[in-house]
C-alpha cells in the first residue's frame, strides 16, 4: 500500500475516496476500529465513506490502495452501498475516541486528541499510538500533547467509552471545516450521548445551521435537550422559514412557549409564516429576501447579493419595493435578475431594469402551483405578493424540494433497489 507509514484519524475526515478509474465515490468521515478485550492495540476495519446522498457506508481497509494528504484511493470501484451499522465490538475514532478520558500510566489523567494509525506486514492496520493531553495545575490547564502506545494508556474499553461524559473540543476541530449539511449527517450517526455533548458546546449560530440540515425527529430531540431559553436563543439564529417549520411539529403548548421567549423582532416573522399551511407558497416563503428601493443602485444591489450568509437561489434575484423595505413591504415595484445586474453599469439605478412582468405568487399558492411556477419559468427564487402588492418574501427551490421528497430523504439515502451485493466489501472479521 502506498502512502505514509502512519496516519493520524482527525486528519482523514473529509478527505475525498476516489475509485481506481479517479471516479469521486464519497468523503471519509469516520474510522472503525475492533476494540480488544485486552489491552492490545485495536484492528482497523475500515472506513466510514459519506456518499453524495448522505448514506454512510462501510469500505474495508484492505480497499485501500492509498492514503495521501487530499484523497484515499481504493483498489476497486465496487463498493457495498449498504447503509454501515456500527456492531457492538466497534469503535468510532472520530465519534467515540476523540476527547475521550483516559488515564496515563502514572496514574494522570488525559484526553484523546488523536490517534495513530499504522500498516502492518499483512496489510492490516492497528491504531498502534494515541496522541493525549493532559491537564495539569488546579485549574485544568492543557498540558502539552504526548504520543503514546496504545497499551500505555487506560479507559477505552467498549463500556468505559459509553459510559463516560467526554469533551468536544477536538470533535469540534473536525467539524470546523465541514459545511452544516455534513455536520448534521455527523452528528445524526452518533449515539444520543454523544450528539447533546456536542451540541451543548456549538455556539448558537453554528448549532442553528446544524439544526436546519437535521432530520425532523434529531430536531426536536436537540430542541427538548437543549432547554426553553437556549432553545428559543438557537430558533433565533435559525432561518426564520426553518423555525416555523421546527415549531410547527411541537405541540402547542411547547410552540407558544417558545415564540414568547423568543425577542419580538425575532419571533414575528416566524409568527408570520406558521399563519398560512406548510405546502403553500406563504408556508414555504423566506421573509428575508433582497429587498431594495428604486433608487439603489447596481453597486448596491451587487454588494448585497455577495452577502456570503444568502443561498445561491435567494441571491439569484433582487427585489424592488417602495418604502418600507422589511416585509411585508411598500408596494411591490418588480424584481432583477442577478444575470441582468452584471451587464449594467453600476452606477445606475436598478429602477430602470425592473422585470414588472414576471408573475408573483400568492401566499395561498398551493405546492403544486409553486413547483409549475419554477418549472415555466425556469427560475430558483419567486416572490411572494399579497392582494395588497407587499412583498411578503421569497420562495427559493431549495424549499419545494425539500417538500417534494419523501419526508425521511435526510436519513435514507439511496434506495435498497440500488445495493450492490459483494459480500467480500462487508469485511469486518475481528481475527
């Protein structure tokens, strides 16, 4: 196998696994070791590959033809695209190990801040070094980070990681540099434990993009978890069309409760939004669209759509009101397609390019209606008008789709018609 004699785990998160042919099959997110009754270095099975559906599956070790710095290159592009199931022996570097408690051989205690991973002459792979920090003073300093032999320390055993509360702070290093979609397909595979350990220490901004990419069930799980006040801080930093959709799965006891925590100009667009049904257009709306006057400018506009906050779809259209600009707004005057901002001059005033003829969409606009608009209009993002012309928001693509697929798209991935069946990639013998 080529590659490096040694490989730390935090360092193959997110890495991308491509086949022999140089195809793109997914990114690694995890490592899956066998755990040893005894204190011998434990066997790397293999790894934990994301798919672009989402579906985590299991790629023995002995695919591996290669562990670079950017990429893991398998001997064979044939993968078994069974959904991985951890089994009761395994461990999960990443997800289990990092920020674990263990103890030194003086009797010390550290924690996990990596692990070592080394090729053997029979091709297999043992976590032969753990790379720990140890606190010392009264007051918990880190210590500097020492690598050890797997046997020198103790406290990994199957039930002692279970069991034991564990830190985040090298999990959260992993996590910085993944989007929130992969993040949420991270925290979704940990056990319970795990995942309200790692919450508890996201900062609310973070946490909120998280929550967004979560299935329903994982949302409202965090939601109780996470307790009134924090929850109503989280559901503030959520996307105001994205915490009606959480609050409305809540019964109405916990809903109300939680919109009076809430600030009042945070909570009214969600209030806003849980007044019209979840398959119409006011349901499925943003109410933070670019909003502009007619007497911005291009330059203006162009600033506001590089606003690195907006989605592509809601940046692909500015849209011009009279004053005032929140929604519901002035009189709504027309929109500008971001196509057509690039090609005048900045210095003039988006009044003079305003598409007044593209139809808006009433907020009682049905799913259907909504899906037929984008498809005869080919756009990403349409307004939302009420009978009085005030811009209520935007509907992006993004959203119908969400609402077209099946409700546990999140979570399944790709359909079982689609497995290929190679017993021999499913290699997960403990020998």
């Amino acid at each position: 196998m080529a590659g490096p004699n040694r490989v730390f785990a935090a360092q193959l998160a997110g890495l991308t696994v491509f086949g022999p042919d140089g195809e793109s099959i997914g990114k690694v997110r995890d490592v899956v070791v066998g755990l040893r009754v005894d204190r011998s270095p434990p066997r790397v099975l293999g790894l934990v590959v994301e798919l672009i559906t989402r579906r985590r599956i299991f790629v023995p070790m002995l695919r591996v033809t290669s562990i670079e710095a950017s990429a893991v290159a398998l001997a064979t592009g044939s993968v078994n695209l069974r959904h991985f199931h951890q089994r009761p022996n395994e461990a999960l570097i990443i997800g289990e190990l990092l920020d674990a408690h263990v103890t030194l051989p003086d009797g010390g205690s550290a924690v996990v801040v990596d692990a070592g991973l080394e090729p053997t002459r029979t091709r297999d792979w043992l976590v032969l070094k753990l790379a720990v920090r140890q606190r010392t003073g009264r007051l918990g300093r880190r210590g500097p980070v020492q690598v050890l032999a797997w046997e020198k320390v103790s406290g990994l055993a199957r039930a002692q990681i279970a069991e034991q509360p564990q830190g985040t702070q090298q999990l959260l290093a992993v996590f910085d540099g993944m989007r929130a979609v992969d993040v949420a397909s991270a925290l979704h595979e940990l056990s319970t434990k795990r995942r309200f350990e790692v919450a508890d220490a996201m900062d609310d901004e973070r946490l909120a993009d998280v929550i967004e990419e979560l299935p329903e069930e994982d949302q409202k799980s965090l939601l109780r978890h996470l307790g009134e006040d924090r929850a109503a801080d989280v559901l503030e930093a959520m996307n105001p069309d994205d915490a009606a959709d959480l609050l409305a799965e809540l019964d109405e006891t916990d809903k109300d409760r939680l919109l009076e925590l809430m600030e009042p100009e945070e909570s009214a667009p969600v209030r806003r939004l849980l007044a019209y049904s979840f398959d119409t257009a006011g349901g499925l709306m943003t109410p933070e669209p670019i909003v502009l006057t007619p007497d911005a400018t291009i330059a203006e506009a162009l600033a506001r759509v590089r606003n690195s906050d907006l989605t592509p779809a809601l940046a692909s259209m500015v849209f011009v009101c009279r004053p005032p600009s929140a929604t519901p707004t002035g009189r709504y005057l027309g929109c500008v397609h971001f196509q057509r901002l690039l090609r005048e001059p900045p210095s003039d005033l988006v009044a003079g390019m305003v598409d007044k003829d593209l139809s808006r969409l009433s907020p009682t606009a049905t799913l259907s209606d909504v899906t037929r608009y984008f498809a005869a209009y080919n756009l990403v993002c349409a307004p939302v008008v009420d009978e009085g012309e005030h811009l209520l928001g935007a509907v992006t693509v993004d959203d119908v789709l969400d609402h077209l697929l099946p409700e546990d798209w999140r979570e399944s991935g790709l359909p079982d018609t689609e497995v290929t069946e190679d017993p021999s990639t499913e290699d997960r013998s403990h020998a």
